[in-house]
C-alpha cells in the first residue's frame, strides 16, 4: 500500500547516526538507512531537505542528498554557532567556508543547497553559545542568503524579540529580504504564540509545524493560527516524535487507519530491531502525514469548519508552498 497524498518534509536530520543504528554513541542495531527512505516514499514522502547544522554536517547533509535524490540546507545552527570563533583561521573563515560549500553548489547548476541555514536564535539553550555570540553569527549568514539568492532556514526559540529585529536590520522585515536578492524563507519548528506567528508571517516568511508544535494546548491554537497558503510541514526526525501525552493525541486517535499504518508504522525498541520496522522513539519522515493530519484538524474545527479544505487539498496546498518556497522546479 502507498499514499496517494504527496509531502516533503522541509526538515529531517538524515545525518544523524541513529539512522545508522547508532544510539546515544552505541551500535544498537544494523544501519538501516535505506528502510527509512523506503518507508517514507511509502508515505508519500516524494523527497526532503536535509538539515544542515553546521560546516561539517552541511557538507554530510549534500553528501546524502547527492546520493538520494534529495535537498539540503547549508548554515550553521544557533547552538553551534560558536564554532565559527573556534574554527581555525576564526569567524571570518569559518563563513568563507560555508561561502565556499554554496558556491561549490552553485558551480553545478541546480545544485543540491536550496537554502540557507539553519541560523537563527535559541535563548532555551545559551550554555551552548551565548546571546550575543548567536546575534553576530545569524548576521553573518543571512548576507549568504542575499549573496546566493536563497530562501532562509530559520530557528528561533525564546528569542522572538531579538530574532526579528535582525531580520529586520538586516532587510528581511516586509518581503523576507526579496527586494535584496534573497527568497524569503521558513521558521521552521515552531512553537510561538499565534501573535509571533502573524509577525514573522507579516514579514513575508512561512511557518513550519512538527510534532514538537503540537504538544501543548497552547501549541495547538498557534498551529491553527496559521492559514495554508503560509504553512509547511516536516518532521525534524529524528526528533520531534508525536507520543500519547501530547495534545495532539485526541487528533492522531482520529487518523483513519489507511493512514496511520502508513504514516506511524508499527514499530520496535532498538534491542529488540527487526528489519523493515520503524524504531521506537526515533522519528521518521513517514510522520509527516501525521503531522499534517492534525493540523488540517485543526483548521476543520469551530464555526467556519465549512470553508476548511478537505485534507487532500490542504496536504496539496502546503505542497505546492514547499515547491515554490524552495525552488523544487523538478516538482512543479
């Protein structure tokens, strides 16, 4: 059986080892990599972009991409961003480099980088990089995404205030920076208020929502907040799982059971593997539909349910964002 519902999941972390079977540093089970995609192509996961979070993975992440059909994203993740102050030759260098990586890209023609990041601010986790040191190297790379004509990548949590005052300085606060050469872009995991929302959506950005977007109450009323014409979807696996104590769960009990077999695959504990089922506690691109699924349930909720979409056509819809967003010209 195979979807006949199609997605890309704008965020999934393929370079991650515990699609390899490794866990926490350890071998748990045999590398099954080439599961992972067959399920999500099961699902109707036509393709994805791979996270890049920093100099190293975003040279892994157009690595699988290359090799799988796939698309990447090249930057460097708040938490990591004091990397570039520890990278030999410094800061400057270590932007040159991923000046370099795109431009490599841009060589090819259609290369596999169709966005800049993931950059941004994240004030939950400052003993990773302070404050000031994320600022000064969100900066540094949104000049990438108007040098190379990009959409964004974005991360923002706790740091919505500061977040959206370098977007603006910097020329992304109307149009997401199109009148400087770049393509907007996408806030991608979000889990701000429904006013955070509106403002970044004001500003010419979409809003990306996960499984981590839809654990709260609160969460659930943002997701809603957001009309199709400004929303994509993705995973962010491996992380980001949908789990039984979540709000969403009085959604997800809802799934017709067509979908849930394809979209939340039965599943074991890393010890106890067995190939050709999902691992337990480790995320997949197949939840995409899932995730979609909530959110259109969301939106069919209340008084204007009537002028909801169907889920087809909302699954369609934020299809047709994703493609014009990032340029996915071998889509349209």
């Amino acid at each position: 059986m195979a979807s006949s519902l199609r997605y890309i999941d704008i965020g999934v972390n393929l370079t991650d080892p515990v699609f390899r079977g490794i866990h926490h540093g350890r071998k748990k089970h045999e590398n099954d990599f080439t599961s992972v995609l067959s399920r999500a192509q099961a699902a109707g996961v036509k393709s994805m972009i791979i996270t890049g979070g920093s100099l190293k993975e975003s040279k892994q992440a157009l690595k699988l991409a290359e090799e799988n059909n796939l698309y990447a994203t090249v930057g460097c993740h708040p938490t990591r961003s004091a990397e570039f102050d520890t990278y030999a030759g410094g800061a400057d260098a270590y932007l040159q480099a991923l000046d370099g990586v795109l431009a490599s890209e841009k060589a090819k023609g259609k290369g596999r980088a169709v966005a800049i990041g993931e950059c941004g601010l994240d004030y939950d986790r400052l003993h990773f990089a302070p404050a000031d040191v994320q600022r000064k190297h969100f900066r540094s790379q949104l000049a990438l995404a108007k040098k190379y004509t990009l959409p964004l990548f974005l991360h923002s949590r706790a740091a919505h205030t500061d977040f959206v005052t370098i977007l603006r300085e910097e020329g992304f606060g109307t149009d997401g920076g199109r009148a400087l050469g770049a393509k907007g872009g996408v806030v991608h995991s979000f889990t701000g208020t429904p006013g955070e929302a509106k403002e970044l959506m004001d500003m010419g950005f979409h809003i990306s929502i996960n499984g981590c977007g839809l654990k709260t109450a609160d969460n659930l009323l943002t997701a809603k907040s957001i009309p199709f014409d400004k929303l994509l979807l993705e995973t962010d696996a491996p992380w980001c799982t949908m789990t039984s104590t979540h709000a969403s769960k009085a959604h997800l009990d809802a799934l017709p059971q067509e979908y849930r077999a394809l979209y939340l695959p039965p599943s074991t504990k890393p010890e106890k593997f067995e190939q050709g089922k999902a691992v337990k506690g480790r995320n997949e691109p197949t939840a995409i539909g899932a995730v979609a699924w909530v959110v259109h349930q969301l939106h069919a909720e209340g008084e204007e349910a009537n002028q909801v979409p169907t889920f087809e056509e909302a699954v369609e819809k934020v299809w047709a964002n994703t493609v014009e967003l990032f340029g996915l010209n071998d889509f349209q």
